[in-house]
C-alpha cells in the first residue's frame, strides 16, 4: 500500500472514531516526532493507548485539502476539530509527515507552528 493510500485510510478510520482500523495502519514499532523531531513517543501499544480515551469519546474530525507524496512519505496539511468539554467546536491545522515501511506507516511527525 503506498503512502497515500495509508495517510488516507488512517484519516478515514480517525474520522469513523475506528481504534481498531486506525491502528492497524501503523507498523508495531511506529515512532511518533514533535515539531523538532524529537521523540514523543513510540509503539504500536503506546501508541493505540494514546488513542483509547479519543476515540471512546467522540467529538472530533479531520479533513485533508492537500496532501504531497514522494514515497514512502507523504505530507498532508491537516484541519482538524474537537467538541471541548464545554461543547464548543475548537479547530486548527498542522501538517502531518508520514513515513512508510514494511507497508504501514512507521513515523509519523506533526509540524505545527
């Protein structure tokens, strides 16, 4: 599966609140990147337990207007927005790196501002 093909899948599954399909996107030994590249942290079991809560709650959604592929990595400027506890709708964006190995995706790194 090309890195395309992931990014969007995994978006697909993150906007259906499916833990199970989003992380079965991710290599078992994926590594997550902040800004600066410095590790946030890494595994396919961190990683899912980072999600549990999110997806068990709802309330959130993502959209992907432009996305740039040289595989095995792909680049997607990403809006999002969650229901805060208050219940307002809050949104932003980041660009998200996804890189590609052994067919899932095996780091990804958010660039924001």
């Amino acid at each position: 599966m090309s890195a395309a093909e992931l990014a969007a899948r995994q978006l697909d599954a993150y906007n259906r609140a499916d833990l199970d399909a989003f992380c079965a996107c991710y290599h078992p030994e994926v590594v997550v990147l902040e800004t600066s590249g410095a590790v946030s942290f890494s595994g396919g079991e961190t990683f899912r337990a980072r999600y549990v809560d999110k997806f068990a709650q709802g309330g959130f959604g993502a959209t992907v207007p432009e996305r740039i592929v040289m595989e095995p990595h792909c680049v997607d400027l990403e809006h999002y927005w969650w229901i805060d506890a208050e219940g307002k709708q809050q949104e932003g964006c980041v660009l998200v790196r996804y890189t590609v190995a052994d067919g899932l995706i095996a780091v990804v790194q958010f660039l924001d501002s």
